[in-house]
C-alpha cells in the first residue's frame, strides 16, 4: 500500500493557515496504513480515492426527466465542474449529491457512502456554498460562523478558533464584528465560503461562486479557491461564468437536456471540439459563397461566422486574399466555444 492511501479518507478542508490540523489527520491516516498488510487491489484504491461515484443516475419528476442515465466520477483533490444550460440536469445533479433530493434510480456514493442509506453521514462532511445569500442579517460575520458551527456539534472553543482563522483566510478579519447588511456582495460571498469551511468538510460543493461580482472580487474567490485546491482539498462547482470553469477545473462535464455531452479537462475538450484557434468574420453572402467553395466548415453566429481551425493563418489568408473580406479576426479558441458548439446558441428559460 501507498503511503498516505489509508482505507479511511483524509481530514477534511481547512485553509492553508499552519494550524497543523490537516497534517496532524494525515499523519494519522499515513500510521494507520502502515499497520495494513494486505495490499489493496487497484479497484480498492481507486474507490478510496473517488470522492463522487454516479452509475447510471437518473431522476424523474413526474414525466419529466431531470437527469438521464449519467456516469461519472469526481477523483480526491481535484476541482470538478458541472456545466450546462438553464434546465440541462446539473443542479438537480448537485442537490443529490448533497442528499437533499432522492435519486430515481442508479447508484451514488459520496464519500464512499450509499445517498440511500447514510444522507446524516455525508451531509455531516459537506461543506455547501448555495447561489443566494443566506447569511442572517441580525448577526455579525464572526456571529454568522459561531452559529453555523452549532449545527456540527463544534465545541465553542474550537469554534471561536476556526471562526477567527477562517476570516482571515476569507481576509474578513476587519470586518469581523460588521452584520451583515453592511457587507459588500464579494464579502458575502467570501464569508458563505468561509461558513462552509467551518466544518473541516472532506468535499465543498459551490453553486456559482462568483454570482454577480466584480473582477476583484471574482479575483480574489479564485485564489481562495486555488489555494484550497493547493492543499489537496476537493471542490465540485457549477458557474456560467466559462472562464471560470476553465481557469479553476481540472476536469468537468458538459450537460444538456438531462445527459452528459462531453467529460474532460478544459483544454483537452477544447482541443477537441473548437480546435486551436478562431478565425472570425463578418458574415456576407460572398464570403459564405467563398467558403464553401473551399469547403470549409464554419459556424454561424449572428453577424458573424466563425472557422475553428489549427490553422488559423491560413484560413485567415483565404478570407482575405482569396474571398477580398477586409477584416478578419483571429483568437484562440475558448470553453465557451465549446459550450455554445455543443448546447447551441438559444436562450433557455
């Protein structure tokens, strides 16, 4: 056996502080493990390092299908994003991981637990950051963490040490004693985080973390984030911000219409499905003609048509010499270009 890959998973979230708290639990993880002497299998091992495990899960409201069938797997330490459309299945996806909405049928283990039969166990060693802010409004943000560790059985001691640690993480410590109604929305924000920490929980579950925030503070949840994914932590999300997706996850999951599309890290699904580069242009009857006749693929979108190439001079000179078009723009291809390829250009309500 590796060391460190004990039968029981590792403690859960905290801030990269140097309390020790998270190295004193895998010190404990990595003793217990040398007292093990039968090796575990590869299947064994992969299961224990699999924070999420869903076989075919499907839910149905009615008639409706919210989710279709999917499979997927969200591996420790990594940051998994779920991303799709209005209506595509992904928060319904997200509520039952969190065991606040019962599968149909499949299986979903979280935590190496059954959702069926140990909701109380899981949710326990959850941190969840939901899309409204749900702070109380009564209390300061330091108020705001004592009470939430309430719910968790935290001793007032420790509590009031996690509280004091996690503002400073969340760089709230100035705003420790402010309730909430004087609170900016990127501190909200970052103090919901900092609650969801409050539990050392073994896997934090963000819906649109950076909702209706400014750069900066977008910025700055980021390096959060990042800082927490350092430590070996594992971060499961949804955003509708692709830019986000595609700077925070190291693998995620397109949905659309109930199903997965595509699974993947970033650049790889974008290698895949845009190409390296676009080259766009204002979309003419001549220039359309002119494509064609090279036999070019390219997308439409509005005004404007767009070649997902890895040869984007290229085309850039056919566009310009060949079809006489004036302007032509060449970028590198996104997320988002992947996303709008594969859900479409519709809005959804």
């Amino acid at each position: 056996m590796k060391p460190g890959k004990g039968r029981s998973r590792g403690g859960g979230f905290w801030p990269p502080s140097g309390n020790g708290e998270r190295e004193e639990r895998r010190d404990e993880q990595a003793k217990e493990c040398c007292t093990c002497t039968t090796p575990l299998t590869h299947q064994e091992e992969q299961a224990i390092s699999d924070v999420i495990v869903a076989r075919d899960l499907e839910k149905r409201f009615g008639d409706l299908i919210a989710v279709d069938h999917i499979t997927f797997r969200v591996g420790e330490g990594e940051v998994f994003g779920f991303l799709g459309p209005n209506g595509a299945g992904k928060t319904t996806t997200m509520k039952m991981i969190q065991c606040v909405s019962p599968k149909t049928s499949g299986t979903l283990e979280v935590l190496g637990m059954d959702v069926d039969t140990r909701q109380r166990e899981i949710k326990s060693r959850l941190g969840v950051v939901p899309q409204e802010t749900n702070l109380d409004p009564d209390f300061s943000a330091y108020r705001n963490l004592l009470v939430y560790a309430r719910y968790f059985g935290i001793p007032k001691r420790e509590a009031e040490r996690r509280a004091e640690e996690l503002l400073a993480f969340m760089q709230l410590e100035e705003k420790r004693d402010v309730v909430i109604d004087k609170l900016s929305g990127g501190m909200k924000r970052r103090l919901i985080i900092a609650r969801a920490l409050i539990n050392a929980p073994e896997l934090l579950i963000l819906d649109e973390p950076t909702i209706g925030l400014d750069p900066q503070a977008r910025h700055l949840i980021w390096e959060k984030l990042r800082s927490l994914r350092a430590e070996g932590n594992t971060l499961v999300l949804t955003t509708h911000y692709l830019d986000e997706a595609e700077r925070l996850c190291d693998r995620l999951v397109i949905m659309d219409h109930a199903k997965i599309l595509v699974e993947g890290a970033p650049a790889d699904l974008i290698r895949e499905h845009a190409g390296s580069n676009v080259v766009e242009a204002e979309r003419t009857p001549a220039v359309l003609t002119c494509l064609d006749e090279f036999g070019l693929d390219y997308d439409l979108a509005g005004g404007a048509i767009q070649v997902f190439t890895d040869h984007p001079h290229d085309v850039a000179r056919e566009l310009l010499e060949t079809c006489r078009h004036e302007a032509v723009t060449v970028r590198p291809a996104t997320l988002e270009d992947v996303f709008l390829r594969l859900t479409g250009r519709s809005l959804r309500e």
